[in-house]
C-alpha cells in the first residue's frame, strides 16, 4: 500500500513528522554553528529518514548554511 506522497514503505509515513521538524529546524537556525550543531546532535535521527529525503536534507541544510555565511559577509 503507497504510503506518504504514493511512496512505498510503511517507515517512509513513519518519519514524515520527522522530517518536517527537520526541515523547520534547518530552516530556523540563527547562525551556522547553530545549525552545525543541530546536525551533530540529531545525526542518528537523520541517517534513519529515507535515501531520497536524506537527499533533500542535505540540499535544505546547504542552502540556510550559504544563507547564513552570505548574512556574516554583508
């Protein structure tokens, strides 16, 4: 049975909350050491997302860190 967005896997509906917490997290961090901890201190909880938001994660945390690092050049 599909699950979240017609994709299979039971887990993949599971961490749907997850991921969008992250997503928030990610997008409300204050400053890059902020975010550098964020990503230290819920690793663990990231590698268990699926392959594909893995992918989307990595994208999100790359942008607000160059965000971050534009807003400390201007």
């Amino acid at each position: 049975m599909p699950s979240v967005n017609g994709t299979p896997g039971a887990s993949k509906a599971g961490n749907r909350a997850t991921y969008e917490a992250f997503v928030k997290a990610i997008r409300n961090a204050p400053t890059v050491k902020a975010l550098a901890d964020w990503h230290k201190s819920n690793v663990t909880e990231i590698d268990k997302l699926p392959p594909d938001w893995l992918d989307e994660l990595r994208v999100e945390y790359a942008d607000r860190k160059a965000d971050l690092e534009k807003a400390l050049a201007a």
